[in-house]
C-alpha cells in the first residue's frame, strides 16, 4: 500500500471508528482470555491501538511528515500483533460471541490498513 492510499485510508472517519470498535473488542478479550500471555498480547495491541486512535483524531497528518511515518511503523506493529490474535483467538478465549467481535473487528481493521 503506497503513501497516498494509506493517507487517504487514515483520513477516512471510518478508520478511527474500526480502530475503536477493535480496542473495545479486545478490551472485552483481555478479560476472556485464559492466560497471561494472552493478556500480555491483548493489552500491547490496546496500547498501541490508543496512540493510533489518538494521533488520528488529531488529523493533522498529512502536514507532519515524521508523525505519518510514526504511525505508519505502529499500524505495522499493531498489525502484526493483531494477526497473531486472530491465529489465536481459540486459546485466548472460549467465548464464542467473545471470539466473533474480536475476529470481525481485526479484519475490519486488516482490511482497511493492511500493512
């Protein structure tokens, strides 16, 4: 994905919505979830998933070169880690309806920003 369509992707309203829905979505997870590690993978997800909501609300992006390529490297990073949540969702909680919002939240977000 090049430069001009991620900016206009981050630009969108319905990317900081998608990236809401996912951090509410696994803030219900965390407490799903059945061990530690989990809980770890969860929580650096939500935390990284807050300063991108946080910088995306600020829209001021596209004036700022460093703050675009920061979050460039976070959206990255989180994706990486919300990849890993959905490979394992089915360890991290047994709640089936749990599991749905977690699974159809991350590939909205996946869909949106795939990097």
């Amino acid at each position: 994905m090049g430069t001009t369509p991620l900016l206009t992707a981050l630009k969108n309203p319905d990317t900081g919505q998608a990236y809401q829905d996912v951090y509410n979505a696994l803030g219900r997870a965390y407490w799903d979830a059945s061990d530690l590690q989990s809980k770890d993978l969860i929580h650096s997800a939500q935390e990284t998933i807050y300063e991108i909501i946080t910088e995306l609300d600020q829209q001021q992006l596209d004036a700022n070169t460093a703050a675009f390529t920061q979050l460039t490297a976070k959206i990255g990073a989180v994706n990486k880690a919300l990849k890993q949540i959905q490979d394992d969702i089915s360890k991290i909680t047994k709640n089936i309806s749990t599991a749905s919002t977690v699974l159809a939240a991350i590939g909205k977000v996946l869909s949106i920003l795939p990097l």
